[in-house]
C-alpha cells in the first residue's frame, strides 16, 4: 500500500525566510513523487515533480525538493518566502496506474 | 491550449437528490480522474476513466458512479445525497500513458453543498 505523510498541517514563515515543507512516503514500488499548490477556492498547481530522474527537482516559483530514498522523503523548499507563497501544499505520489495518493497538505501563512 | 474545464463550479443540493458534475479534460489527454477534497479526509481519489472504460477505482460507496464519453469529457454521479458529500470535487486530466512525462492537471473544482 501507498501513502504520503506530510509533518505539520500549518506552517508560518516570515517573508523572505526559508520555506521547507515536510513529506515522507511509503511505498512498495517505485514512486513517483509530486508537489501541488492549492489557492484558496481553485484547483490544484503542478509546481514540480520526482520520475525517477534527477533527485534534486526544481519546480516553478523558486520551489525545489530533493528524493532521498533513504530516508523515504521528498521535502520541498524556498529559500526566500514571498506573499504570494501563501497557499496550501500537498505532497502526492503515483505507483501504479494514474491514481494519486496525497498527503493531508500544509497550509503556509507568510508574515510580512 | 484549454486547461481542464469543470462544471458547474457551484452547487447546491438537498439531501436524498442526486447530482452530476461534468468534467472536459485538455484536448488530447484520454484519462480523467476525479478527486473528492473534504476538510476532514483531504483529498481522496474518487475513480479513472481511460478511453471510456473505468481504469481504477477508490473506496467510495456504489452511490458514485462515472463515465466518459467518446470525446474523453467525463461525468461522475452522486445519487441519494447525503450531509457528508459535502465537498470539492475535482477532476484531472492526464494523457494516460503514464511513464517519465506523467503529469496530472486539474481542474478548478466543483464545490457541493449538500444541505
């Protein structure tokens, strides 16, 4: 079975501090690994992805995360938060098939 | 080119009716996934459609059902609505080959209220 742990469901960061967002998996194949952003009342936005390739991923918006199979992790970060980073992030991985498994997200509140 | 169209946006509904919500996938893309998203069970996979056949399914009740058409649009269906059907619904579209270039893209969602 498959599933995705996120480590904190809020996370305040001030701008232009480093945000890092936590995510472990379990998986007995394979994975591949997403991230998505999730504004409020929208759908959510691919930012970057882990297919096997490269373990350091860069996404759009200055995000990037690192696969450390190791330590069964994928977490995502930025080095200088900006407003416009408030939103809420969820971590996502696909084994088998198409279907999406996603953790329980976490919402990031930026202070000024 | 179009994103993922999903309709209507909005949507209320009173327990024991039904409902059906539309999803257009990016032109091209043959499989549509859909999503439940509640506050208290996240985001929850619902079921896939690949070339109108259903690929995959959750551990949703018989009460949802779906389907797609010939031209990848997909329908899902709640019947007997129920207070905790309360929700977004949200599709994805995909190519459906899966592989190194998978990428699911979602629509905006549909929001539910069962009152």
């Amino acid at each position: 079975a498959q599933s995705v742990t996120q480590l904190g469901s809020h996370v305040s960061v001030s701008e232009g501090a480093l945000v890092l967002l936590r995510c472990n998996y379990s998986s007995s194949v394979p994975p591949y690994l997403f991230w998505y952003v999730q504004y409020p009342n929208q759908g959510l936005q691919l930012l970057l992805k882990y297919t096997s390739a490269a373990t350091l991923v860069k996404g759009i918006n200055g995000f990037e995360a690192e696969f450390k199979k190791s330590e069964t992790s994928f977490h995502l970060t930025k080095p200088s938060a900006h407003m416009s980073d408030a939103a809420e992030y969820f971590c996502a991985l696909k084994a088998a098939g198409n279907k999406l498994t996603f953790g329980g997200g976490t919402r990031v509140l930026v202070k000024p | 080119k179009a994103g993922v169209t999903q309709t209507p946006r909005y949507l209320i509904k009173t327990r024991g009716q039904q409902v059906t919500l539309s999803c257009s996938p990016i032109s091209g893309h043959r499989s549509v996934s859909w999503y439940q998203q509640t506050p208290g069970q996240g985001l929850q996979f619902l079921f896939e459609y690949f070339s109108e056949t259903q690929r995959n399914k959750g551990n949703f009740p018989g009460r949802f059902s779906g389907r797609q058409f010939s031209n990848s649009r997909s329908e899902m269906n709640v019947s007997t609505l129920e207070l905790g059907d309360s929700a977004l619904y949200l599709c994805a579209s995909s190519s459906g080959t899966g592989g190194l270039n998978f990428e699911a893209f979602f629509g905006q969602g549909t929001r539910l209220t069962v009152v």
